[in-house]
C-alpha cells in the first residue's frame, strides 16, 4: 500500500497536465473544420454566430469545469464557518484573537502597498501605453464599450452608496441569507469571529458540546476538499479548454503586449518577495513554500477566483506549509477578502497604462493618489472573477483618468485576472505563515491522504 501510495503523481504535476492538455485540445478542435465554420447560437432571444469549436467546447467540455468550481465555492462558507469559529474558540483569549488580527490586517495593508508601488514604477519604466496606436485604440474602444459600461454603472451604484456602506454592510441582518451568496464572505467572517468570542466567554461545560461539533464539523468539510481534489485535473482541462476557444482576437493581444508585460513583470516580483519575507522570517525555503502552495495557484490561476479556492489554500497552507488551524482559519478567509496584491497591483498598472494611451501626464501626487485608492478599493474586491474590474473605475475617477479607457484592457483581462488571482492566494500563504510564526503556531506538515483518518497514522506511513 505504501509503495502504490509513494509512486503517484504530485498533485500539483496533475493539474499542470490537466491545463495543458485543456489548451492542446481546444487548439486542436480549433485546426478543425469545426474551427473554421460558423453556425448560430440563441443568446437572450437574439441569434448570435458562434463558432462551431467554441459551441462544442461551451455545452460538453465547460460544464465539467463550471461544475468543479461550484463544488469548490459550495463549500467555501461552510469551510469559513466550521473553520473560524473553531479556531477562534481555541484561542481562549480575546487578547491573542486582537493581537492576532491586527498583526494580520497590518501586514495585509503592507504588501498591498507594496505591490502597488511595484506596479506604479514598472508601468512608469516600461510605459505601456505609448505603444498603442490611435487605431488600436479606437478598435479596443468600439469593440468594448458596452462591457465597460456595465462595470462603470457598478462603481457608480458602490460610490452612490455612503462612505459608511462598507462598514455598515459588514454586519448581516441575517446570516443565512448572508451565507447563501459568496460575494457576502466579510459577512460570514464577522458572525463567525463573533460567535467564538462568545464560546470564548462562556463556561467550558456550556462550550464543549458547541466546540465538539464543530470540530467534527470542520473535519467533514476539509474531507470533502480532499474528494473534490480528486477530479481537480478534469476540471481544470474544461476551464482552460473553454478559455482557450473563448478568447477573442489574437490582433487584439498583440496591441496589449507590453501592458500584459508589465503586469506580469510586477507579479513575478510579488512572488518573489513573499519567498523572500517567508524565508526572512520564517527560515522556509521558497522550495519549500512554493512546492506546498502550488496546487493552490494552478487552482487559482484556473479559476480566476480566490474564494474559490479558499477550501484548498487552507487545507495546503495548514497540512503542507506545517500552519496550525488556529491561524489558518483565522487570516486566509480574511485574506481572501481583503488582501488583493495581485489585483491593487494590476489596477496601478491599468490605470497609468489608460493615462498614457489617452496621453495623459500623471504627477507625483496623482500617483500617490492612485496607491491610497487602490489599496482601499482591494479591500473592498469581492473573491471572484471580474471584482477588480468594478473597483479599477473607482481608481480611474479618483485619478481624473476617463472611465471609458476600461474597454481597451478587456481584451486581455481573463488571462491577466488568472494570473493576478495567483498571486493574491500566494499572498494569503506567506502572511499565514509569517503571523503563524510570530505567534508561535508554526510547526511541522502533517500530510493527510483523502482516505486517511483523522487521529490515525497516514497510509504512506503504513
């Protein structure tokens, strides 16, 4: 049993071949003749031509893939519920929970910071923007108007709101209907920080039966995760199999070279410098982190969703980066609501890359104006595909830049947002693992196997 157990493939090599087959296939089904003829498709009432490739693709490949990540987000606040309110009860004291979460906020606020100014100068060196025809630009700006539209309406309804609203919308009035949606995720977190104060402040006899459940509880739901990993390969060659046939002109993406080079040149870096502040404080090797991490950002970069892959970060960062379940449950759901390096970076970047195309010179102090907006607004980005592009208007209207630019980056913004997604869960890892440390909750891993038993010895160890 050990032996069959120690010769399988790395989870991490799975979902790589499970990507990569994804675009070969659809590339393939692309050379086709299928490829190449048109047929019509029904959308809102309206024929529409459509690829005969893509239609294929979109009604028996995607499915399998949007099926994955509904399972995935089906378990994302049950997880944050089970997890948090656990982990905060173990806690026993409201002085380590206090201590903890501002260490936390702290050093989310940070990295932010950083990754905005590492998108700010990187755009200012490369300047993107002047590379960009007027033509281009007009095309970019016919072909997507509409898209950005719809984006400006919705920054629109958040700013019409109040400068209190996103206090005040932090407290649910009910938290089913608060846990019935997964862009209500702050919400979730609040009541369940909330309710393991007050396992906190009653009596253990009281407590016990409460706690009791909800270890068990937790212990379902990190199963669960490991079931779901199961087919994680299958599901992400359908996501990358629809996203290859769905992409929209090649032209287009050669006009946005240097944009896109810019933004993954600033998240590179970022990677590099969560190795180098979890090595720094720490002593873990990036071997280490990125080996333990890495089926999480496949899964991020996949999905385009940190929420999404909340369920599997907790479960890498707790099993394979040796983080206890106290911090774990605590900072990643908390990160993968306020903390979005990957994506305050790319708004910097988007914003000076619109300025310049629109030949707009930005001063010292509209820069500066671009990093406060920018890491306030990450705070406020919902967990899910596309969130970042609601709050880059906001970013766009504090800076004087005109709204309108945000068509020229929706041809290019899927694969950008896959990879920003990437960074903000590799973000959530190395803060978890550096607050696990100076908390002194930062141990050994303790790998479990999707049929192991919990409070049993793991089969490899057989």
């Amino acid at each position: 049993m050990s032996e069959r157990k120690k010769k399988k493939l790395a989870l991490h090599w799975k979902i790589l071949i499970g990507m990569a087959l994804g675009v070969v296939f659809s590339l393939l089904l692309l050379s086709t003749s299928w490829g190449s003829s048109m047929t019509t498709y029904l959308v809102n009432g309206e024929e529409t031509p459509i690829n005969k490739a893509e239609l294929f693709v979109r009604h028996w490949i995607k499915p399998f893939g949007n099926m994955f990540i509904n399972a995935l987000k089906l378990i994302a606040v049950p997880l944050i519920l089970g997890s948090l309110i656990k982990g905060v009860s173990d806690l026993k004291d409201i002085s380590k929970l206090s201590k903890m979460g501002l260490r936390t906020i702290m050093t989310y606020l940070a990295t932010t910071i950083i990754a905005v100014s590492i998108g700010l100068i990187i755009v200012n060196i490369v300047q993107p923007g002047k590379t960009i025809s007027s033509e281009t630009r007009d095309v970019l700006l016919e072909n997507y108007s509409g898209k950005a539209q719809e984006k400006i309406k919705s920054a629109s309804e958040q700013k019409e709101s109040g400068p209190l609203r996103a206090l005040e919308d932090l407290i649910p009035d009910n938290i089913f209907a608060a846990a019935t949606d997964n862009g209500n995720m702050l919400q979730v977190i609040v009541f369940a920080i909330f309710f393991g104060i007050g396992l906190i402040l009653i009596s253990d006899d009281k407590s016990a039966p409460v706690k009791a459940f909800f270890d068990g509880f937790n212990e379902v739901i990190l199963k669960l995760i490991d079931l779901i990993m199961l087919v994680a390969p299958i599901g992400v060659f359908a996501l990358m199999a629809g996203l290859v046939v769905e992409s929209p002109s090649q032209d287009l993406f050669v006009g946005l070279f240097w944009y896109a080079i810019s933004v993954v040149i600033g998240l590179l870096l970022m990677i590099i410098i969560y190795t180098l502040l979890v090595y720094v404080f720490t002593r873990k090797t990036p071997k280490f982190f990125l080996n333990g991490i890495s089926p999480a950002q496949l899964l991020a970069f996949s999905t385009s969703s940190s929420a999404a892959t909340l369920p599997v970060t907790m479960e890498r960062v707790e099993e394979h980066l040796g983080v206890k379940e106290e911090v774990t449950s605590f900072v990643l759901p908390i990160g993968a609501t306020i903390n979005m390096d990957g994506t305050s970076l790319y708004q910097a970047v988007a914003a000076i890359f619109i300025a310049q195309v629109f030949g707009m010179d930005l001063d010292l102090y509209a820069q500066l104006g671009i990093i406060a907006t920018a890491t306030l607004a990450s705070i406020g980005s919902a967990a899910v595909p596309g969130a970042g592009m609601v709050m880059l208007v906001i970013v766009l209207a504090q800076a004087g830049i005109p709204e309108a630019g945000l068509a020229l980056i929706f041809a290019i913004d899927r694969p950008l947002d896959m990879l920003r997604t990437t960074v903000n869960v590799t973000g959530d890892a190395a803060v978890s693992m550096i607050i696990a440390k100076s908390v002194g909750k930062l141990g050994d891993p303790q790998v479990r196997d999707w049929d192991d038993h919990y409070g049993e010895k793991p089969l490899d160890h057989v």
